[in-house]
C-alpha cells in the first residue's frame, strides 16, 4: 500500500503543469487614462461615490475608448459604464469591471474593435486576478491561452 502511495505521488511530482499563458496586466490609471505596451484606455470622469485620491481613481463613469498604437479610439458600448479598479489587460481583450449598487458585472473587451466578447453574469464582491482565473467575487473564471474565458458548464449559482 505504501508503495502504491509513493508511486501515485512521483507520477503526480512527474506531470507537466498545465501552463496558461494568458497573463493580465492590471492598468494603473492617471486620472482617466492608462497606457501599456501599445493600448491606451480613455475613460470619462471619476466617479464620484467611491473614496479616492487624485492620485489613486477607482471608479470612472464611461465610456470606455481604446486607442492601438495612437490610432483613433474606438468606444465601447454604454453599457460598459461606471468603471471600477481593477481593469486588466491580456492580449487584445480589456477586462473591465462594472458596477450598479453592489451588482458587478465584467466584460472583456476586444482592444480592436471595442466590441464586448464576453460578459459576465452579475457577481457580488471584488473582483481579482490570478494565474489564469478571473475571481468575480467567489466564483472562478478560466481562461485560455488567448486570454477569454472557457466554455464551461453552466455554474447553476450564476443562474
């Protein structure tokens, strides 16, 4: 029995990990915008209802433009309105995080055309990153090497 338990553990030690390599970069905004790489993101005013510094925004109301590489922004749709930290950033998909009351919804963006890829379903706490999940409050969200979310079975919580 000891062996088997041995066994089992080195194969386990022995596996490949199953590399993501979607890495999402938070922006860090001055004032209303944010620049990495060749991605600028414009949002409209701050918000007014969350505490903050000039320094330090948290919450923006929209909308939301990104321009590539100094080319004229696109919008996003209004939907995408009242924007909060974090906003991340993984290959040509802008995570934004939305918020009416405590409801929160994120939707990933395409950097391209502004056009929503995904949304999320309303979530409740704050959301994160790390090592290839989106934590939307206590629910986890996969993504693929492209940075979307996979296609997984329907969490009947978000239903």
């Amino acid at each position: 029995m000891r062996l088997h338990i041995l066994s089992c553990a080195a194969m386990l030690v022995s596996m490949p990990t199953s590399a993501n390599d979607c890495t999402l970069t938070r922006l860090i905004f001055a004032s209303n915008s944010a620049v990495t790489g060749s991605v600028t993101v414009t949002l409209d005013e701050e918000a007014s209802d969350l505490p903050h510094s000039a320094d330090n925004p948290q919450a923006w109301t929209g909308p939301v433009k990104i321009s590539l590489s100094g080319q004229p922004a696109c919008t996003a749709n209004d939907a995408v309105s009242i924007v909060e930290n974090p906003v991340l950033l993984g290959r040509d998909v802008l995570y934004v995080s939305t918020y009416s009351g405590s409801d929160r919804i994120m939707y990933g963006l395409d950097t391209r055309t502004c056009r929503i890829v995904w949304k999320s379903p309303v979530f409740y706490g704050v959301p994160s990153y790390t090592h290839g999940v989106l934590l939307l409050g206590k629910r986890r969200v996969l993504l693929n090497n492209e940075c979307r979310p996979t296609v997984v079975a329907a969490d009947p919580a978000w239903e």
